[in-house]
C-alpha cells in the first residue's frame, strides 16, 4: 500500500525486570548463562522509576557522579522482534474504504526475516468494491489482486490467522512494535478492522518513511540510492522492501556500534543546551 500513499501524497503534494552492568559485549549479555539477551539502552532517572516500581535498587553511579546527564545504563528489552505489516485497501478512506489485502512478517534483531510471512486476501463487502477509484482499480488489476478478490477470506478471519502467526514468534506476554512503511495509515485501517490485532503489538511504531523523509534531507546520495521498489503493489512485496530499505539505511547511516557513555552524555548536554 506505500505505492498507493506516495501516489496519493504526490498529488495533492520496556519492561525491566533486573538492572545489569554492561557486559563485555556492549549490546548482549546471558540470562542464567543461556541465551543471549538483546539490551537496550535507558537514562539512569528512567531505569531508577522502573527500579523503584520493581522494588529494586538502581545499579550505577549516582548523576551526581557521571554529570548533569547520566551516560546510559543497561536493562533487557522485553523482545528484539518487529512485526512489519503491510495491508492493500480499496482506497484510503478509513470508515468507507475496506482492507482487501494483508500481509506479514517478523523480524529478529539484525531485521533477518525468522521465516517467509503470512499473506492473506481479504474479501471486501460489495459497497466498498463498488466505490472503488479508477486509479485503485487499475493499480489492484495490474496486481492481479483484483482478481483474487472473490475468493478471499473474510477480515475476523484474516484478523486471527495474523495473530496466530504473530504468536508464533513473539511470546504472548510481550508486545513487539510494528513495523512498515508509512505504516500509521495501515495501522488506522487495523484498529478499524482488526482491534484485537492492534491488541498484541505494542504502542510504538517503526516507521521506515520517517527514516527516509530524515535521509532525503540530510543525506541526499543515500535517499536516492536506495533499493528500488519491486513489491509490485501486493502487501508481502511491500514488506519485503520495508525489511529491505531499513537494512539498507541501518548498514548506511547508522553506527556499526553503541556510542561510549561519555559520547551519549555530550551528544544529550549539546542538543539541551548545557
């Protein structure tokens, strides 16, 4: 659905259980010798609230001790899996228009797809088909979804078949951020349509358009050699090159590692004003 969006768009122009010190590796440690555990950076005043809530002491040096703004400590994130979606509509009126497509993937850590995704075609009630825009039609013929249409599963069933594949790769005690391209738009349609579906991610949004619209204007050569779309206006397509585009502008523009706590601490002091 990115294609239809930018079209439109163009014409009108963590949960913390313990506190831990860093590990040698700066990015993982072990539970109980186990599994590795992806860590995420938190201020040392967030990390104490949560401490406090847990009835825990904060681990570390007081602010006092390391400056006006703490460097970072260390806690375990609830999961490093990203749910992208990506759904096709019968236009982009939420409320008049129907989901008419909707597909799935999750990603681990790196953005490694763990498998090949859901992709799930969705039969839309006649009304919705019938106002259907020249344009939309066209797009959804020259798919070849047009044509799967009649066919298609209904949307509560739609709805559960992505939950059960989400369930799959994301404990149900945890909720993992959704992913995508321009993906507020999908995700209006979602709690539109597919509430309980909104239900099992997390409030948060990784949104690869604002990546791109910040690249656009602070480095040019990287937004406009980026992969070409080749998703072909279907929803696992349009995935695949979310996943796609995000790896390419993690390996581009972001750092191969963490910055030190002194360097955060700076970067914090000198956009503050400090």
């Amino acid at each position: 659905m990115e294609s239809l969006r930018s079209t439109a768009q163009a014409r009108v122009r963590t949960r913390v259980s313990s506190v831990v010190d860093q590990p040698r590796d700066p990015g993982v440690t072990r539970r109980g010798g186990g599994q590795p555990v992806r860590l995420a950076a938190q201020s040392e005043c967030s990390l104490s609230r949560q401490a406090q809530d847990a009835g825990t002491e904060a681990v570390g040096p007081s602010p006092e001790a390391v400056g006006r703004r703490p460097c970072p400590r260390i806690a375990p994130v609830a999961t490093d899996k990203i749910v992208w979606i990506d759904c096709e509509m019968t236009g982009l009126k939420v409320g008049t228009d129907e989901l008419v497509e909707i597909a799935c993937i999750v990603t681990d850590f790196d953005l490694n797809p763990v498998d090949e995704g859901i992709d799930i075609v969705i039969r839309p009630s006649d009304a919705a088909r019938a106002q259907m825009g020249e344009f939309v039609t066209n797009m959804h013929t020259a798919s070849g979804l047009i044509d799967e249409l009649d066919a298609g599963t209904d949307v509560a069933s739609a709805e559960q078949q992505v939950i059960d594949y989400i369930r799959q790769h994301v404990p149900a005690s945890v909720r993992a951020p959704l992913g995508g391209n321009s993906v507020g738009t999908d995700k209006q349609f979602l709690q539109a349509q597919m509430p309980h579906l909104v239900e099992v991610l997390h409030y948060r949004i990784i949104d690869v358009s604002s990546i791109k619209e910040l690249a656009k204007r602070w480095y040019p050569r990287a937004y406009y050699c980026a992969p070409a779309k080749t998703g072909g206006h279907r929803a696992l397509g349009d995935i695949q090159d979310s996943i796609r585009e995000l790896q390419y502008y993690r390996t581009l523009l972001f750092r191969a590692e963490e910055p030190t706590g002194d360097e955060a601490t700076a970067a914090a002091q000198a956009v503050s004003g400090a």
